[in-house]
C-alpha cells in the first residue's frame, strides 16, 4: 500500500535501507550463542585428575574375561612392574585364570594380581567400555579373581550421574546429584575401602556406576561445575568428615533419618518433608499398588538371604517392631519375625526384610507400608516411594530446580545438617 503511493525508485531505496538498517542492528547485538550445556572448547573429563583414585568392583568371582584395548597397553604385575608391552589388541583377548597363572590371549604369566594399563585411558570389558585401568585379583583359594576398574574419581562420576538420573533433567538436580554421588563416593571409599579390594561396587548396592556408555555433555558439566564439592559434617569429636549423603529415587512425601535404615549418627542426614516428588514421580512409585506374598514364600526368601535365620523354622508371624510416622503414612524401620513353635524370634531392619522378600525392589518398593496377615498371605498396602528414602529424593530434586531451586538450595533441603565444601 505504502510503496504504490511512492514511486518505484523511492521503493527499491527504502527496501535497500531496512535491509541495511536491519543488518547493521543484527551485527551490533548479536553475540555468537554459547548454549547453558556446551562443555568449554578442549574440555575432556579424561583430563580430569583431580580427588582421590576409587576402586571400582565390575565384577567378582570370574572365571575367565573378555577384553579389548584400542591403544598401547602395558600389563603390570602386583608392584606396577612391567611384565610386556602391547600395540592395540587385535579384536577381545580372553583372560583365564587358574593355580597355574594367567592365561591373556596366547601367552601365560605367573600367579598374582596383574594390571591393565591402556595408554588413552580407556578399556573394555565384557562388551563394556570404561575408563582408567583394570585390575585383576586372583583369588588362589577359589581359582577365580575379581575385576576392579582403578580411575580419578571425576572420571568415575561421569559414568554414574546419567546412570543415576536421566540426563535430560533440571540442570541444578544433575548438580545436586553430582556432589551426592562424589559426597556418597568419598564416605564409601573411607568407610569400607580399607578392608576390603574395592571401593564400591557398581551396583544399586552402592551407586550405579556404568562407565562410558552413561556419559553425556550435561553430566559431564555438572560434574566439572561443581568440581571437588562435597557436603561435609561435624562428628562427635569435632572433626569435618564426608557426608554418607544417602540418596534415593521417591521417598514418597518424607525422607528416613540415616541412623533408622543405615545405623549411621542420629541427625546426620535427618529425615525431613518432601513436597516435591509427587509431581515428578509416576503415580504407581509415589503410592504403589497392593502386593500379596504366601507367608511360606517368605519365609523360603528370608532363609535363601538370612541363613541363620534357618532356626526360625516357618515364620509365623511378622510385627512392626518400630517405623517412623508421617501422619499420612509410615516407613517400617524394624520388623519381629516369630518363627515355627511361636517363641523364637529376630528383628530384621526394614530394608532388608523388604528386599529380602521382593529383591528387585519392584513390587515392594520401599519399607513405607503397611502389612497384614490373613490366612497364609501376607498383604503389603499403603506402600509409597521407591527406594530406601534416606537423604536426596531424586525425583524431589528435580521438582524443586523445575521451580527454581539451584543445587545448593537443595542440597541444604535433604541434607540440613551439611555444609558444601570444595575440597580441591
Ligand atoms: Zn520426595
């Protein structure tokens, strides 16, 4: 309309000129994008030394393995001495142990602990690809031997976080998890690592720990963003130590003190009220469906986990020997099993009764329910949550960054009685 009252010289001028106009604006505000995810140009988390080296336990009582290393490689005795170099494996190379030594791919080695050293860092055993070194510790009394992965505890966390949590969530709840997961790690590692070959294992046990196929660029940022945090606390004699900073998926409207599942000092990690679950939890975890067991199947599950336990004969009955209230429902901390002849006994904690009865987890999701016996059948209802419900609710921590939260925020909500700290 407005360019036919002009005439068509005029037009093309004006045309030229937004044009021009438009450019020089788009120049002088537009600044090249870094997205919130990108890691920095150069960064690989296979750089990352900082923090202690953790032991991690990929696989126990084997009897042969199966592994490929697409560098150089170094295979070390039990002192880090050198006993051969190779290039590259060509495809898997089997391991075997036995009384007489090793057997790797074609050649044969003496008896003891032997190393894995891949010069880039990276190995993969069993199909599966991980980071650091591998370690093989014969066991001489059964013939088989343990597979340990050595690796910078950074390195370990990228392949935990996205096991942990879907990556794709709330930037600050991958954050949180991250100094929870390395908090938990360093507590793990002081606590238990002393008397046994490993650190952790990489089960649900300890963390979930699944090397690099669980690694991605926002795991991997919220690891380096919060480089060195952990949440740490006071003991009883005044010294700092690391947080055994427990977490779990849905706690199902409160989380459990430590000291009630884990034994752990009372008010370390304190119970406290969740809001936040149940908007990211799906229905069936934040209240689960009615579950019925025959009692003489339970008795059968607890005796397979428990063998002392043999003495009880058939369990009779089941007790709530002690749970925590949380008005609108409770988590069974302590049951009483009475046995056959209905006067022996023994106390079973919470967790380990549930887990021993539905190992998975997936049917008894957690010790927050109610039990009732009738007939031989033992009915649990009333179950809420998933998972032990102690410190962190995974599903809590993502609602509350949804709602603005950032990861100390909630960080101090789960775990009231800890400081952040960055330790390196
Ligand atoms: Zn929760």
């Amino acid at each position: 309309m407005i360019l036919s009252i002009l005439s068509s010289r005029h037009a093309k001028f004006l045309i030229v000129a937004a044009v021009l106009v438009l450019a020089a604006v788009f120049f002088v505000f537009w600044r090249p994008g870094k997205s919130a995810d990108a890691l920095p140009f150069g960064f690989d988390i296979a750089d990352v030394h900082s923090g202690p080296v953790i032991r991690v336990l990929l696989f126990d009582k084997l009897n042969k393995c199966m592994f490929r290393v697409e560098s150089d490689f170094e295979l070390l005795d039990d002192n880090d001495v050198m006993l051969c170099r190779f290039s590259r494996t060509r495809g898997d190379v089997y391991a075997v142990c036995d009384a007489n030594g090793w057997q790797i791919g074609t050649e044969s080695y003496r008896p003891g602990n032997i190393s894995i050293m891949p010069s880039d860092g990276i190995f993969t055993l069993n199909g599966q690809r991980f980071r650091g070194r591998l370690k093989l510790i014969a066991d001489v009394n059964s013939g088989t031997f343990q597979a340990i992965n050595y690796l910078p505890i950074e390195q370990y966390l990228a392949g935990v976080i996205g096991a942990e949590m879907p990556d794709y969530w709330e930037f600050d709840a991958l954050q949180a998890q991250a100094v929870a997961a390395r908090s938990y790690a360093m507590h793990i590692t002081r606590r238990f690592g002393v008397s046994r070959n490993y650190d952790l294992s990489r089960t649900q046990a300890n963390q979930v720990y699944a090397g690099i196929a669980a690694e991605s660029t926002r795991t991997i940022l919220a690891i380096k963003k919060t480089l060195g945090t952990v949440l740490t606390y006071r003991d009883g004699k005044e010294q700092r130590q690391i947080l055994p900073a427990y977490y779990a998926s849905v706690c199902g409207g409160h989380t459990e003190d430590a000291a009630m599942v884990f034994g752990e000092q009372a008010g370390v990690v304190p119970g406290v009220r969740c809001r936040f679950c149940r908007y990211v939890a799906q229905k069936e975890f934040y209240k689960w469906p009615p579950v019925e067991y025959d009692i003489n199947d339970i008795s059968r599950r607890i005796i397979a986990r428990y063998s002392s336990l043999k003495k009880l004969g058939d369990i009779k009955q089941i007790l709530i020997k002690r749970a925590s209230d949380y008005g609108r429902f409770q988590r069974i901390t302590m049951v009483r099993l009475t046995g056959s002849d209905g006067v022996s006994d023994a106390l079973l904690r919470g967790e380990d009764f549930r887990l021993a009865v539905d190992p998975t987890g997936n049917k008894i999701r957690s010790a927050a329910f109610d039990i009732k016996i009738e007939n031989g059948k033992a009915l649990f209802y009333k179950g809420r949550g998933f998972g032990h419900g102690v410190g962190l609710c995974q599903c809590g921590a993502q609602r509350m960054a949804a709602k603005g939260a950032d990861y100390r925020k909630i960080l101090r909500h789960y775990y009231p009685a800890a400081k952040l700290e960055k330790i390196y």
